[in-house]
C-alpha cells in the first residue's frame, strides 16, 4: 500500500504506517551536541539524555534543507530521523559540515524501523 493509501485509511478508521525508509543517523562524540546546536534551527544543547524535540536543518544561507527528529540517547551521542526525502541530503550535509568537529556518523537505516499507529 502506498503512503497516501496508509493515510487515508488512516484518517477513514485506523491506520499502520511503516516509516522505516526514512534516515536514522547516529552523531557521536564530544563535539556532536556543539555541531548541531550551530546547524539545526532549535536548541539541542538544552537536551538531557532521553528528551528529544524536531528541528530543521538549515544551508549555509539559511534555507530549510529537512524536518528532523532529534533525540539525545546518551551522553554524547544523538539519534537524527530525517523524512525519506530527505535522506541523502541530510546525510551528506552532516557528513561534509562536521568533518572538522570531534563527531562522527554512522548510517542506521538499515538497521532500525519506524511503525506508527494512528486513528
């Protein structure tokens, strides 16, 4: 079933939605906080492990790049939820800005999945 048939089902009765195309990133280390905090459009210095808020990543210039879930799971660790496309861009855009930070990256697309009922 595509994703507007799951949506109007949903909205009609009840709904299951599989989201797991969309990207799960993890960033790690020291620096991971720091460097999205100066890329995304919400405060992500202000997360305890365990709390998480959406924000937008944001270019250069300002422009809205992806709608993103941001949860901190550890101490210096975050889990990023980009929409499905928006996946690549936000991968590469992360990859390429944070090479000079203490972060690193690791794809995990492969290995999660989004279920979400609603209705």
């Amino acid at each position: 079933m595509d994703r507007a048939s799951e949506h109007a089902l949903a909205r009609r009765s009840g709904g299951l939605t599989d989201l797991s195309k969309e990207g799960w990133i993890r960033a790690s280390g020291e620096g991971a906080r720091a460097f999205l905090q100066r890329l995304v459009a919400n405060d992500v210095l202000a997360l305890e492990p365990g709390q998480g808020r959406r924000s937008l990543l944001l270019d250069a210039k300002g422009k809205i790049e992806s709608d993103l879930r941001i949860l901190r799971s550890g101490e210096q660790e975050l889990l990023i939820q980009a929409p499905e496309s928006a996946r690549e861009k936000t991968w590469k855009m992360l990859t390429l800005y944070g090479i000079a930070d203490p972060v690193e990256f690791e794809d995990l697309a492969s290995a999660r999945a989004l279920l979400t009922l609603q209705g």
